[in-house]
C-alpha cells in the first residue's frame, strides 16, 4: 500500500468517526426533548397535586443531572471532533506536501508491484521516458528497456527482496518512447503494506547521461593531454640526446686544441668556445632530466653512500665557478649529521649544484654557505630513515615577496631582467623542487632584496648505523682557479 492510500485510508475512518458522534450528539437532544415534554403534559393532567408537584420536582431534578450529562458529553463530542478535524487537516496538508516533493524533484520518483507494472510515479518519471501519465500507468519496466537491462533489474531487485536490503544499480539504459535512449541511476527499496507484507518496489532514478558524456569528454581530453605530454617529453628527450653528441664533440677537441701550441687569440676563442658549450651541455641536460620527469621516466636510485664524499665532489664542481668570481665557499655540517647514509647521491649532489650555481649567479662578493643539520623528531615513527636538511646560503642580490612567488616553475625566473642580465632557463629550480619531493622532501627559500637568499631542501634519506654522532664539522674555504 503506498503512503498516499494509508493517508486516505485514515481519511475516512475520521470522516466515519465523526459521522457516529453527530449520530451521538442529536440522539442525546432528542432524549432531552422528550423528557421535557413528559414534563409539560404530566404539569397540565394533575394540575395543582402535591403528588404530582414532588413527582415534577424530581423529574426535574432528573431532567437536570441528564442535561448537564448531555452537556459534558457535547463538549466531550465537540472536542473529539475539533481533535479529528485536526488530525484531518494535519494529514491532507502532509499528503500535499509529500505530493508537492515528489512532483517537485528532479529524479524520477516510481512505484512497481512485484511484477514490475508502474503503480505510482510523479512527473519527471515521465519526462525520462517520453510516455504520458495514462501510457506510463501500469507499464512494465520491460517494455522502457533492453532484454539484457530487463533481466539485469530483475536479478537485482530480487537480490533485494531477498536480502531485505536497498537495490542499487549504478548505470543502466532505457528506451524512450521516440525511440532515444538515456542513462540512468537507480536505487529502490522494499515497499509494504498496512500489514508490513511486501507489495512491490520503490525508489528514485537519476539521469546520469549528461554527466557521462562530460565524463567521457574530460577522459577524451585527459588522454590527448597525456599524449601531448608523452609526445613532447620523447621529442625533448631524442633532441637532447641528438644535440648532446655532436657538443660532447666540440668541447672535447676544444679542450685539445687548448693544450696545443696556439697564439692567444686562438687561446681566447678557444676556451670561449669550451665554456659556451658546457654551458649548452648543462641546459641540454636539465631539458633532458625535466624531459624524463615530466614523462614519469626518472627513477630514483636507493644506495649506500657517504654524505662526505657527496659534499667534497660538488665542492670540487663548484670551486672553479666560485673562484672565478672571488667569492668564498664554506661547508657546514653539524656534528649529529650521519654520514652513512641510503639514497640517491646523484639526485643529491643534483639538487646542491642547482641551488649553489643559482647562489653563485646572483652574488658578487661575499660567500657561499652550504649547511647540512639533522631534523629532530622528523622521522621519529621510521627508525631507519633520517630527515636532513640542506641549506644554501648567499650574500647576493635577494628577492622581493612577488619574485619568490614566481621561483620553481618550468622555464620562468623570478625577473625577466635578470635572466638577460644573469641568463639562464630558470629550469634548475624547477628540477630540484621535483627531485626533493620524489625524495619525500620539500624545498623552499626565504630572502630579502639586497641581503642574499637561503634555499631550504629537507630530505628524508635512510641510514643504517645506530649512532649518529659520526658527522663532521668542516668549514672549507674553497678558492678556484682565475683565468
């Protein structure tokens, strides 16, 4: 039985016990009246006699008692049927308002019997199918659906009447009357009787079509992204290495042709031709690592290494660049710093030469800090693995709050007139941002205009030693070779 025959069925069992308590009330005024009527002729037929006079008092006294009875019994009548006009009105104002939501909703509200056959539904139930009201009324979910959905639902639903739980089916397709189609989402439950007996089904029916098609698009244009990407990465990637050959070349017998007799204007274009190209060869290789990051291809190595033997290579890297400007470069690493450590030392050292080559670009004078410390409390549930972090410190040029905002993206730097004045691809930021956060780090700076900068890379790296207390404290000055 559905909500709406319930209401109508207490409807009328109100109406009815109404009717009986009008039925009541006028039997009760007309015992009244006889007896007041008795009363009157037994006063007319005796005249003045005693007898009668006490016979008519107490006639009177009764005719009294049972009027005020009646009078309770009225207002108990009149208040029971005030309480039932209420409660008639309470719920032919609930069986609107429940009628109002349903037509009101988008989803297709319906109601089946155990065969399947419509027995209720509102107005977007027939907007979803095409059909009307009176073609819809007593229809069969298979004739609005394939065979195979048809058997789909059946199985389902049965599903659901025998475990007594909701029916869920997540997408599934009918047949409009014109002969379109449409998506739909459907959930229904168990609907009973009076007697709490199964009677049929009911639920609601979301149309998922435009929602799939835009599903279908953004996978569409997903997939194109991806092999846009893909495609550019493979082409970075073989232009990198096209170009890396022939440059592997020119700087190597440029460095021969430098150790032959020259005169020194030969020696001049020479080193320039040698410097100019390891340049071109340090862009080629952050394009080719970026190529091979951006394409998911760069894997993480997971090694034994010595933190020493990482720190003392790339101040070798470095010397010459720092001499060549008359800067001084120092190495800091606290005492409970561990040496012995597991990772990547190559993506390490990557991630220093990048931050320190930026340091040594934008500094004139001053120095250079490298401080390596121990994050307490970092890693506390992971006994095996360490947090340090990697500070490179300048007394350079600085930077605004805006020019930070615009550092660690993809071919940008934080000034336009920097690059032309500096040069560079702004790539080398970029690249260690995204090795320290495939190495379970983050990486950030703090600067002020006119008083240097400090880049900020914390690491998570394993360990295997159980005491700590092995690390260094070295402070190198690094003077390089002027030319």
């Amino acid at each position: 039985m559905t909500e709406s025959e319930k209401l109508k069925e207490q409807v009328n069992e109100l109406k009815q016990s109404i009717e009986g308590l009008e039925k009541k009330l006028a039997k009760s005024e007309k015992v009244k009246k006889i007896l007041m009527e008795k009363v009157e002729r037994s006063v007319d037929s005796t005249g003045d006699s005693y007898f009668m006079f006490e016979r008519n008092i107490l006639l009177q006294q009764h005719v009294d008692k049972r009027t005020k009875e009646l009078d309770e019994v009225n207002k108990r009548l009149t208040a029971e049927i005030e309480e039932r006009r209420q409660a008639e009105e309470a719920l032919r104002e609930g069986d609107e308002k429940y009628r109002a939501i349903l037509e009101n909703i988008q989803d297709a509200y319906f109601e089946v019997d155990l065969a399947g056959n419509m027995t209720f539904f509102n107005d977007s139930m027939c907007e979803q199918t095409g059909y009307s009201r009176d073609e819809l009324m007593g229809m069969n979910n298979r004739h609005y659906t394939t065979p195979e959905t048809a058997k789909r639902m059946f199985k389902i639903f049965n599903e659901a009447f025998r475990t007594e739980r909701y029916a869920k089916i997540a997408d599934y397709e009918i047949l409009k009357k014109d002969g379109g189609t449409r998506d739909l989402e459907l959930t229904a439950s168990i609907l009973r009787d009076a007697d709490d007996q199964p009677i049929g089904f009911r639920g609601l029916a979301r149309d998922s079509t435009e929602r799939k098609r835009v599903q279908k698009e953004l996978q569409k244009a997903k997939n194109e992204a991806e092999a846009a990407t893909q495609a550019k990465s493979d082409f970075l990637a073989n232009m990198s290495h096209e170009i890396r050959t022939p440059m592997n070349a020119i700087i190597g017998l440029s460095d021969l042709a430098l150790k032959t007799e020259l005169t020194p204007r030969q020696r001049d274009y020479l080193m320039k031709i040698s410097l100019s190209g390891n340049a071109l060869l340090g862009i080629i290789n952050d394009i080719l690592d970026f190529s091979k990051i951006e394409a998911g291809k760069l894997a993480m190595e997971s090694i034994k290494f010595n933190l020493e033997d990482v720190l003392i290579n790339y101040s070798n890297l470095l010397g010459q660049k720092v001499g060549e400007k008359g800067l001084e470069l120092l190495l800091d690493t606290h005492p409970e710093v561990p040496l012995h450590l597991v990772g990547d030392p190559l993506r390490l050292g990557q991630i220093l030469i990048n931050l320190s080559n930026n340091a040594v670009k934008f500094t004139d004078k001053g120095d250079v800090v490298i401080s390596t410390e121990l994050v307490p409390d970092e890693m506390d549930e992971k006994p095996d693995q360490v947090m340090l972090q990697f500070c490179v410190r300048d007394t350079g040029i600085g930077m605004t709050k805006e020019q930070i905002d615009k550092l660690f993206q993809s071919f940008s730097q934080a000034d336009v007139s920097t690059t032309r004045k500096y040069g560079g691809t702004g790539l080398g930021l970029a690249i260690s941002k995204r090795l320290t956060e495939m190495m379970g780090g983050k990486i950030w700076v703090e600067s002020e205009p006119g008083k240097g900068s400090a880049f900020f890379s914390r690491l998570c790296l394993g360990f295997k030693l159980k005491l700590k207390g092995m690390g260094m404290w070295c402070r190198k000055q690094c003077r390089g070779f002027v030319f």
